[in-house]
C-alpha cells in the first residue's frame, strides 16, 4: 500500500508555487497524495500543515487546526507544521506543538525531516498549481462576519458556505500562469511579522530569465500571466535592476498576453508608472493590486510607509485614464493602529472612494509579536478595532468592494 502524505492548506497564494514544488518532491519520492487540502484526511500517514500568521485570529486557527489533526489523525502519522507562525510565535509553538517545523525561508528542513532519497532541491518550482483551499482572508471573513459585525449574529454554516464560494472564485477565477519573481521582502513595515518568516530579499530572476518564463507560458496556451513575490515592487534591488526595467522589457514582447501585477508597495510606484501606463495603453495590463494601507501621512510614517499619498493618489488616477476595458484595480487597508483618529480613518476612506478602488482588502490592525507597531502608544482594543472596520466599510461608496479580514 502506498504511503499517502497530505497538505493541509492555511498560507497564502505566494506561497502555492512552493507548496506545489512540495507535492511533486513527495510524489517524486513514492508518497500517494491526499487531494484534501482543507480538512483532516484520516487515511494520511503525513500530514504537512501550512500556516499564516499575519494577524492573532490567523494564528489562532493554526492551533485550532492543530488541535482538529490530533483529534482525527489515524494512530502513528507524522504531523509536520509549516508556513509563518513558526517563525512569528516559536513561543507557543513550542508550547502547543511537539512535532517538526519548517517556514517559507527553510523549506529545506524538510529534507532532515523526512530523510527521503531524492532531495526537494532536485524538484523545479512550477508555475502553475491544482490546488483548491480556503487562505487566510476566507478564513478572516468567515470568522468575522460571525463575531456579530454588523450587529446581528450570522449563521456560521452560511457565512462559511457563501465566503468558500468566494474566496474560490478570487483565487481560480481564470486559467493563469504564474512568474515568481523573487522571494523574501525588506521593507520593514512596522505592523508586519511576516517578513521574520521569509527572509530578505533575494533570489530575484534577471529579466532575460522571467522573459523567457512568460514566453514559455504563452507557448504552452496561457493568455494570462501574473507575476508574484513577496513585495514585488522591490524586485530586482538584489541584483541591481528594479520592476520597471522588467515591465518595460516585458511591454516589448510582441505576442498576445495579459498581465496581472501584484503587491506593489507605493513607494514603488514612481518607478513602475511610465512602463505600466505603456502596458495600459497597450491593453495588455489587466489588473494591478497597491496596497496603500492608509490614507493618511501622519499613520504612514508610524507604518514605516515612505510614500506621499496625494502622489500616490495622482499617479493612480493617471493609470486609470488609460487603463483598458476590464481593468482592475485593487488594495489592501489596515484599520484601528495605533493612535490612529476617527479623522485619519476618514482620510483612508476618502482616497479610496477618489480612487475608486474595484477591491479593498480591510484588515483590522492585529499586534503581532515582536513588531514595532505592538509597542507603538495609542494601542485599540479589540471592539475599537471592529467599530473602525464598520466605520470603513460604511464609508466605501462602493461597499460591494470591499473584502473583509479581521482580527
């Protein structure tokens, strides 16, 4: 009988190609895989659990998945715990888990780990993954919406149902083919604890190389084309280029494609602006995702956020001109840090209504451990931060836009 392993999916959509890396290793290597991705597969001899810890509500659905494994696991399989959280609480890792780890920045712990005979080194990152499973913003609204919200308390099973369906259609909405173009992120945001677990910047392909990637993408019948990486508009700063020489090489192919951009922090947007309005006007452009966490100067700068919105906001609008038809534009706000004022929450709201924003990721500020932010003074409890939520999304003109991802 083969040995079947299994990955229980809880990270993010960065983290798929890796996982799929993963799979083809076990695979490589004999294993049967489980095709369930989200519970507990009781005929599984290893169970891999991948994590995110951006905020505690994430984190505390690791242990309660955890808790769920021990429960229902067959006797004797091997549970392994992967992803963010290892690194950002070892803490309570230690304390709730007495297994083997592994995070984004040592996937090759898993070669000690597990001793098999062909190494996960030996196995190409693909660019394209089978995997269907809910990430960490299904799971940020599902609990959300039933901590009473909006006031009244929603059936769980609905929520759960009607966010699954959701989160699926965001994330397979089209047959894409994925470019990972670096890995790691220095950008030192205050709030964020996920850089502990990935690393630095690094590993950024020269241009030549992610060319040649799209190309192969378009020979093997992808028409879409997203490029990912853990802050990619840092790309290429480790090898002395940047993400508009990349774009404006990109802008010169000449066969049929779109393109999807995403996490591009603000302060890069001087430098991708001139190649991304070319890619508009070219209509081969089809989405881009800035994340511009706040509104206001005062809470950028405590976010460590080097950028002037009043710019930011200008530039954007500029794209907008001459975007093509079906152009999406989206980004992500943090609400309720610290200190932050009714007048600066209204401040968010106002450039994303001016904006017109087609998707606004809403996260309720979460101290995370070890970050600067979780000692900045002014800190809001857990019901302020709600209430600002609230606030925020009765604000958005456009309330359909906005995704929830709570605390």
């Amino acid at each position: 009988m083969s040995t079947i392993a299994q990955l229980i999916i809880r990270s993010c959509d960065r983290r798929v190609l890796e996982l799929e890396q993963v799979k083809a290793w076990l695979t490589g290597n004999g294993f049967k895989l489980s095709e369930n991705h989200w519970d507990v597969d009781p005929r599984a001899d290893i169970i891999i659990l991948t994590t995110c810890g951006v905020t505690q509500l994430h984190e505390d659905f690791t242990f309660s998945m955890l808790d769920r494994i021990k429960a229902k696991k067959k006797p004797g399989a091997m549970v392994i715990l992967g992803g963010c959280v290892p690194e950002i609480n070892p803490k309570r890792v230690s304390e709730e888990f007495d297994g083997p780890t592994f995070s984004p920045k040592s996937y090759y712990k898993l070669d000690a780990i597990l001793n098999l005979p062909l190494k996960l080194g030996g196995f190409d990152r693909p660019n394209t993954y089978h995997m269907r499973a809910r990430y960490r913003t299904d799971v940020g609204n599902i609990i959300g919406f039933t901590r009473s919200f909006s006031g009244h308390l929603l059936d769980p099973k609905y929520c759960a149902r009607r966010l699954s369906l959701a989160a699926k259609s965001i994330v397979h909405r089209r047959r894409t083919y994925l470019i990972q173009i670096h890995e790691g992120c220095s950008m030192g945001c205050t709030y964020c604890a996920i850089q502990k677990a990935i690393g630095p910047l690094r590993n950024s392909k020269p241009i030549e190389a992610v060319v040649k990637e799209l190309n192969e993408g378009i020979d093997k019948g992808y028409q879409h084309i997203r490029l990912i990486g853990d802050s990619a508009g840092s790309y290429g700063l480790d090898i002395g280029t940047n993400l508009g020489a990349l774009l404006k090489r990109i802008s010169q192919i000449q066969r049929q494609f779109s393109l999807e951009l995403t996490d591009v922090n603000p302060v890069f947007l001087q430098v991708i602006f001139e190649p991304v309005k070319d890619l508009c006007t070219q209509k081969r452009l089809s989405s881009l995702y800035i994340p511009i966490q706040s509104g206001n100067d005062r809470i950028l700068g405590l976010m460590h956020r080097r950028y002037d919105m009043n710019k930011t906001k200008q530039m954007l609008g500029d794209i907008r001109e001459v975007a093509p038809p079906g152009f999406r534009l989206g980004t992500s706000v943090i609400v309720g840090f610290p200190s932050e004022t009714t007048a600066e929450l209204g401040d968010t709201i106002k450039i994303c209504n001016e904006v017109n924003f087609d998707w606004i990721w809403c996260h309720g500020f979460s101290s995370r451990p070890g970050t600067p932010a979780s000692t900045l003074p002014g800190q809001l409890s857990p019901e302020e931060v709600l209430e600002r939520v609230s606030l925020f999304k009765a604000g958005i003109n456009k309330q359909e836009s906005v995704i929830l991802d709570l605390q």
